[in-house]
C-alpha cells in the first residue's frame, strides 16, 4: 500500500471519481481517464496517470493513492490451486483469496468480509467470528493484485464472509467490474454466492445479472436450521419464493450449493425433496464433498452416495455436477478458509 493515510482510488465508480476531480477542481473528463489507468492499465501510482497535468497529479496525490497493494503470503496446493493472504482493515486482519486453474478456465475465490457473522457450523470462516466487511477496494484489490490477475476467466465471491451482508460493497465491485469505465467483464462471469439474505439478494437479482449461488445445504426447514442459524430469519421457502420471479432458464444462472454429510442429507429423500424445491427455479445443483474441520459432528458422505444422489437428481431433470475438491491440502477449499487475525 502506498500509504494508509491516503484514500484509495482503486475501487471507486465513475461517479465517486467524478465528484474526486470536481473537489481537485480537475476538469470532468479527468474522471474518465483515471478510470482508465486504474482499470484498464492498472498502473500502481498516480504519477503513471500521464495524461493528466503534473500539477494535477500531484495535488491529487496529496489525498489520494492508487490503492494496489500485493499479497502477504501464497500457499501453492500439488493441484495448481494457489491461496493468498492479503491485509484487511488496519493491517491487524487478513483475509484469503483462492487461485483455481482448471484446462481454460482461471477462477478466483474471493473474501468479502473478515470472519463471518452467519455462523453456519460447518464452516472455519464462521468459527473464527466477524470482524468487520471488507470495503469495495479491499475486495477489487484481490482481483486486480493477484499474481495471474490478466488470466482470470472468472470471480466467485465464495471465499470468507456473507457477500450480501456487505451488500453496498459487493454491488459497487460487480460495479467496476462490470462497466465499459471499469473492467468491462460479462457479468456472467462473476457468480455471487449467498446463504439467502432476502434484502441483500433482492438488491443483487434486480441491479445486477450475475449469477447467483444459494448455499442450501438441507431442503428441511428445521434440519438446516440446526447447521445454518439464518434459516431462522429468512427461510429457504421464502428464498425461493423471491428467486422464483427471476428467469435462470437463459443468460442468468442459479445453483444451489449442497454440502453432503454422511447419514445427515445424502439419502433419497432429500434429494426428492430437493428436486421439488428446486426444479420450479431452473436452478442446477453443485454437490460439495465436505471437508471435516477439527471439533465437528460431520463426516464426509461416501463417493457412491455422492453419485447416486447426483443421478437421482438427474432422473428429475436437474443438472447436477460433483464439485472437484481443490487445494484441500493447503485449506483452500470449501468452507476451509480463516485467513488470520495478526497477533
Ligand atoms: S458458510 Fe459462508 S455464510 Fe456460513 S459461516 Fe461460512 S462464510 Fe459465513
């Protein structure tokens, strides 16, 4: 980081750029060309901003910084996955971004807050607790500064923390990301996963068309609110209501994340139940082979279960894939995540 006292360009839209020009008394365009620089040359000074006057440069870098900063530490898994650690907040938190390669695809995992208020009992991100949500820079930062960040194909916002409960920020990155200003991706390759906050989630059906995962987990009312405690304020059954105005039968995907846990939710009768929930919503099921974390009641569900469940769901005529497990020796995969709180 440049410096903390600064403020971060990075991150910002270009309406929040346009009222930083208008404050440096900078003319209007100005704006645009910064958004240029940060985004599409991504340079890591305001001094490399060359088409903006000298004088203006520096009165702008006065204030404010460029806001890219690298991060700390990288673990590399036998399987080509890559996990980083980058600070957050005052410098005492960090949180963790996972590099997925895969044939042509490069998808990066990324955190949305410190720790996680939702407390679902599976999940190390929930064990550790909250300790605050990242801001829009903080979570750009992890696209922009990784080291194969030119190479990423895709973004899932499914590493550490609730992206809807930081809702404001999460829309401002699909924001930047998004825009001819910004990065210029197809949303459709930013997938936004929930547990289902109903406020959040309807902010991001209606101004956004990323897709959208829903971590389901149970179809059971009070089975997944014994490992999900938001089951509890906004029920699956409501969720589904609110997502059954929406059309993911075209351009927009909705898939439900499924954990399986032996003799828990890996019989027949979820997956029917599951269907019936599901098949009304076009939604596709991705099954997650879960990754026992220490002082839990879970265990693993069976690769033949897996399967069988997977065809069952088929049968209904739901797509349904087995997520691969990556990184798990270095804990990166699903639900493994801590990042670190420095001492
Ligand atoms: S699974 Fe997601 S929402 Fe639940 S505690 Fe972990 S990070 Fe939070």
């Amino acid at each position: 980081m440049e410096t903390t006292q600064l403020t971060p360009l990075m991150g910002m839209t270009l309406g929040q750029l346009q009222a930083v020009v208008a404050e440096m008394g900078m003319p209007r365009f100005s704006a645009g060309q910064i958004c240029r620089w940060l985004y599409e040359k991504r340079v890591e000074s305001i001094d490399e901003m060359s088409d903006l006057s000298k004088p203006n440069r520096a009165r702008l870098a006065a204030k404010y910084c460029v806001g890219r900063y690298a991060p700390m530490r990288e673990a590399q898994s036998i399987d080509g996955t890559v996990k980083y650690l980058f600070a957050a907040g005052d410098g005492t938190k960090a949180v963790e971004s996972v590099y997925i390669p895969d044939d042509d695809r490069a998808t990066l995992c990324i955190s949305t807050q410190c720790g996680c208020k939702m407390g679902c009992s599976f999940c190390m991100t929930g064990r550790q607790g909250f300790h605050g949500s990242l801001t829009a820079h903080e979570i750009i930062n992890q696209v922009l500064s990784v080291p194969h960040s030119e190479k990423l194909t895709n973004v899932v916002m499914m590493g550490m923390g609730e992206p809807l409960d930081n809702v404001e920020a999460v829309l401002q990155v699909v924001e930047v990301m998004t825009a001819q200003w910004g990065l210029a991706w197809s949303p459709k390759r930013i997938t936004v996963s929930t547990v289902g906050l109903l406020p959040g989630l309807k902010r991001l059906l209606d101004e956004t068309s990323v897709h959208v995962a829903v971590s389901v987990h149970s179809p059971y009312h009070e089975e997944r609110a014994g490992i999900m405690p938001i089951e509890n304020a906004y029920p699956l059954r409501r969720v589904a209501a609110l997502l059954s105005g929406y059309d993911f039968r075209h351009q927009r995907r909705l898939s439900a994340e499924y954990i399986m846990w032996k003799g828990i939710n890996d019989d027949d009768a979820h997956a029917e139940a599951l269907a019936r929930l599901l098949k009304p919503l076009g939604a596709r099921v991705n099954l997650i082979r879960f990754h026992a974390i220490p002082g839990t009641k879970f265990d693993t569900a069976d690769d033949a279960t897996m399967v069988h469940f997977r065809d069952l769901l088929n049968s209904h005529g739901i797509i349904c894939t087995i997520r691969r497990s990556r990184g798990e020796d270095i804990a990166a995969a699903c639900g493994m995540l801590a990042g670190k709180v420095k001492e």
